[in-house]
C-alpha cells in the first residue's frame, strides 16, 4: 500500500536514490491533465522509479502552473508538441491519424530526474481491434550535460529496460530517442500487501524473480552494490540529535545515534563474505509497490515486477530475504508513524519453502534452456533442474537469515538519510528505529547460527 499524506494526494512508491524498498520518496508537486479530465479518471498508474505524487484532483491551471522540469519551467504547449511529435515518429496507426491537440496528456510524474506523461488517443481514434497501443508513458530524463556518470547510469537503465521488455519481463518499450525513452502504459495496480502473501501470486513472484536471476545483462558483474550503497549512506548522515526532532521520534533518534552505524556496515560486509550466496542479477527491491498486478484477468503473466532503477548484480539472499521482510509491513498507514508491522505474517517455514522451491525450479530451467545454447558448455555438466534436498533448503535458509541483517541494516541508513532530506509526511526515524532493533535482535542468532557452518566460503557467481 502506497502512503497517502494530509491533502489526499497518494505517495506512490519507487525506487532509486530517493526512495528504495517501497517506502515514501522524496516528492514534488506535479500538475495533471492539460484537459479538463480528472486524473482520478485514468485507469491505475504502474509505480515507475520516478513516480512521486499522484493527485486525483489536478486539473488544467495545475497543469500550466505546476509542471515543472529539472528547475525550469516546462510550457504545457511545449510537451503536447513533443509528445505528438515523437508518437507520430515511433508508433503506428491511429498516432498517425490524430493532430496535436486531440492528444490527452497528463503528468505523472516531475522531479530532478525524469519527467513522465500519460499520453493517450482521444476516445473517437481508440481501435481496441488495433495491434498499436492507445495510450503510451513518455520519459524525458534530466540534463544530460550533468557528466558522463549520469549519462552512463542512463545507458545502463535503458539496456535493462530494453532486455527485460524484450524477455516480457518488465513494460513494452515503444522507442528510445535523445532525452528519453516511450513505454508501455500497463493497466494494474500494486499488489497489495494481502496479495502479496497469497499463494498464488507468491508463486508468480517467485518465478519472476526466478527469471531476471537467470538473466546475463552486459553490466558489471562485481557485486558492490550493497557494499557501496550502505557505505555511501551511512557517510553522508548528518549528526542525529534528538533535541531537534518532534518528540515523538526522540526515542528513536536517541537509540540510533548511539548505534555506530559505519563500524555496523563494517562488520556486516566482512561477516557476509563468508556466507555462500550466489551472484545473480538482482531487482534489489522486490516489495508491493514495485510488483504490478494487471487488470487483464487473461493475461499469461499477471505479475510484473517493476522499477530496476536498483537493479544490479548483487548475491542472491539479499534479494530473497529482502523481499521476505516485505511481507510484514504496511506502508498505506494513514497516522503516525505512517507504516505498520505485523511479525506474524513472516512467511512460515513452509511458505519461505514453497517460494524457494518454485524460484529454483524456474531458476534452473532458465539456466539449463542457457547452457544448451552454450558452445562452451560442457555436455557432461547436468544441473539439478530445481530439486532441493533437504541440506541444500537448510543452507539457502540460512543464507537467507544472514541476509536478512543486510536489508535490515541498509533500510537503516536509508531511512535516516531520508529523514533529514524528505518532506514526506512519514516517521523514517521510526522506520529506521525498528528496522535496527530487528537487525541487533537477529545479529545474535544468526552470529551463532553460522557458528558452527563448516566450510563456509562465498562463490562469486551462480553455480
């Protein structure tokens, strides 16, 4: 569930620097339709990384006036022109058919790093007989002259995008231009935390997640991502003084700053290169926000995961036991602190084992479908086509207990950062607070757990 703040303005969820694991980003104030539509009136928006606000209630003078681009005012004129301009060029039919100001626009979504529009047919064009969609999202990216690591981040994003739409895994990409990309408009909504937990769509989870691990994307293959991320949080946090926080987060601050969290990071890191997890390429933030469920009741896959903005190779238990942490909070809590935990709906012993098995069934197959197209690969290499015995279930557990200390830890430096720099009506100091109890709670066991483990050395990739 997405929070919503005191104006009713729905905080969608998202990833990347702003705001990870499906927890409030960052925002700003977006405008909505250059018509006189309602926003309400569209069908439900996918969380894209850049999606912040979504208000129900925009109409044409928010437009005009709110609209905004990376600190320089976007002219609604300007964007009707773009859009029509790069819709006729990239898709086919009716976008041929329809003059500029038949278009319906709307934006979605406005902050320093992307900008994305809804744009549609008018309803006289919409063929439903038609192959071409009738309704597309338009990405335009932020300046481009910010230095070749932010372009090399884009480049990087685009190719994700661009292999797991081709493998259906991920939205139709439409088109990518200079500035930005056009991509399927997916009809849905974010899976709730109910659905989250339901057999049902667990397994569709678990084969998604299953797939993209499969996957070979032509991107650094060094597993920093974790390391680099906590490290660069927990360096840039300001002092916390629980003097300058509203009283009710005190507490929370007090027992945070009295957490060295680098030295923290520090020991995780070091104690997790000797727990055995594959390197796979990872989503980094499976949780409800970022899993869409399609409206198409017929649809031959009605999961999709969204967001790879974190994506990156990373070792498999963080992905696995991040998401497994999901299944107890509630993001859509409408008083303070703004989200809820209920311990109870961890996933049981034998749910964490029906969702391995059916990940490594579909893992396998994917990697067995691989070697055959493999040159190189030795006939005489068989895999175990997803079978797990009962050794191999103990030690992918554990693996995942481990982990469990890296989400823990990494939503705590997050949650603190964004404490100091978001205006969101959302208690991260709180937030933080109970994601570190848990990790000290757990550090124990899992200290003494891998205690007595024999043999325990990472393997740098999949196996």
């Amino acid at each position: 569930m997405s929070p919503i703040d005191e104006n009713g303005v729905i905080v969608l969820t998202r990833g990347g620097v702003g705001g990870p694991q499906g927890h409030p980003a960052p925002t700003q104030k977006v405008g909505g339709s250059n018509t006189s539509t309602p926003l309400a009136s569209l069908p439900p928006v996918y969380a894209n990384p850049d999606v912040h606000k979504l208000n129900n209630n925009l109409n044409q003078s928010n437009f005009n006036n709110q609209c905004v681009n990376m600190g320089s005012q976007v002219h609604a004129d300007k964007v009707r022109e773009k859009a029509y301009q790069l819709c006729r060029e990239y898709l086919q039919g009716k976008w041929k058919e329809v003059v500029s100001s038949q278009l319906v626009i709307k934006q979605i979504s406005g902050g320093l790093s992307n900008l994305v529009f809804y744009v549609g047919l008018p309803e006289h064009l919409i063929d439903t007989e038609a192959r071409e969609p009738t309704q597309v999202l338009l990405r335009l990216f932020g300046d481009l002259s910010s230095g070749p690591v932010h372009e090399f981040r884009l480049v990087q994003e685009t190719l994700v995008f661009t292999m797991l739409a081709e493998r259906n895994l991920g939205p139709r990409l439409f088109g990518v231009f200079p500035g930005g990309r056009l991509e399927e408009f997916i009809q849905g909504h974010p899976l709730t935390s109910e659905e989250l937990r339901s057999p049902v769509y667990s397994d569709q989870i678990a084969k998604n997640t299953g797939l993209i691990h499969s996957l070979n994307v032509p991107v650094s293959k060094d597993p920093n991502w974790l390391g680099d991320t906590m490290r660069s949080l927990a360096l840039k946090l300001a002092p916390l003084v629980p003097d300058r926080v509203p009283p009710a987060e005190r507490e929370a601050v007090a027992f945070l700053k009295n957490a060295n969290l680098r030295q923290e990071v520090d020991w995780l890191l070091s104690f997790l290169r000797n727990v055995p997890s594959p390197v796979v390429f990872s989503h980094n933030d499976i949780n409800c926000g970022n899993i869409l469920v399609r409206d198409d009741p017929e649809s031959w896959d009605p999961v999709v995961l969204i967001d790879f903005e974190f994506a990156a190779y990373n070792y498999r238990g963080f992905d696995l036991a991040n998401h497994f942490i999901e299944w107890v909070y509630d993001y859509g809590t409408k008083t303070f602190p703004y989200f809820s935990k209920n311990e109870s709906t961890y996933p049981t012993r034998p749910q964490m084992e029906r969702w391995v098995k059916r990940y490594l069934e579909v893992y396998e197959e994917q990697k067995s479908l691989q070697d055959e197209n493999n040159l190189h690969h030795k006939k005489n290499q068989v895999r175990n086509k997803g079978i797990v015995g009962k050794e191999k279930m103990e030690d992918i557990l554990d693996e995942i207990a481990a982990y469990s200390l890296a989400s823990h830890l990494l939503w705590v430096v997050w949650a603190c950062k964004q404490a100091q720099t978001s205006a969101i009506t959302f208690s991260y100091y709180c937030y933080s607070y109970d994601r570190l109890k848990d990790y000290f709670k757990e550090k124990e066991q899992v200290i003494e757990l891998f205690k007595n483990k024999k043999g325990m050395k990472r393997k740098e990739s999949e196996s």
